[in-house]
C-alpha cells in the first residue's frame, strides 16, 4: 500500500505543476505584453495569433470530430436495420420455398 499511495501522491504533484507552468508562463507573457521596457512586444502579438489560429482550427477539429462521429451512429443504425430487413427477407424467401428453419 505504501507504494501505491508514494506513487499516487507523485501524480498529484506533478499533475499540479502541470497546471502550475501553463500559468507562469501565462503571466509572464502577460507582463511583458504590457511593460514598454520589453521589446518584444511585436514578437508576442505574432504568437498570440498563431495561438488564435491553432485554438480556431481546434475547434473547427473537434466539430468535424462531433459530426463524424454522429454520422458514424447514424450509419451503424441504418446498417442494423438493414441486416434485420435482409435477415427477414431471407426467412420469408426460404418460407416461400418450402424450406424451415
């Protein structure tokens, strides 16, 4: 049990700074956005919208990913119900023959 609570509490910690960089990095993005002793104010207005273009094209991604996926649903029912129908014409074709299952 010890080995399993060290590793988990492992996880936690490094599960938090996961968390923790992301924001720093945020932050200190945003300061030298705004100080005017920072000269690469240009550079980071660049990076902003190569972020916006890429998050823009995410979700663009995940809705195509949503649509696939309904119409993958919507397939895989309609198939379903053909196999039924078919199974059923089957059944029926050999009745009519003179055939029993």
């Amino acid at each position: 049990m010890r080995i399993i609570s060290e590793s988990s509490e492992r996880l936690i910690k490094i599960k938090k700074n996961k968390e923790l960089i992301p924001t720093i990095v945020d932050k200190i993005f945003s300061i030298c956005k705004e100080d005017p002793n920072f000269s690469i104010g240009s550079d980071i207005a660049s990076i902003d919208d190569k972020i916006q273009n890429i998050q823009n094209q995410l979700i663009k991604q995940k809705e195509l990913l949503e649509k696939a996926l309904q119409m993958e649903k919507t397939i895989k029912s309609k198939i379903k119900l053909l196999e039924d129908d078919s199974y059923g014409i089957k059944v029926r074709v050999l009745e009519s023959l003179g055939s029993e299952l």
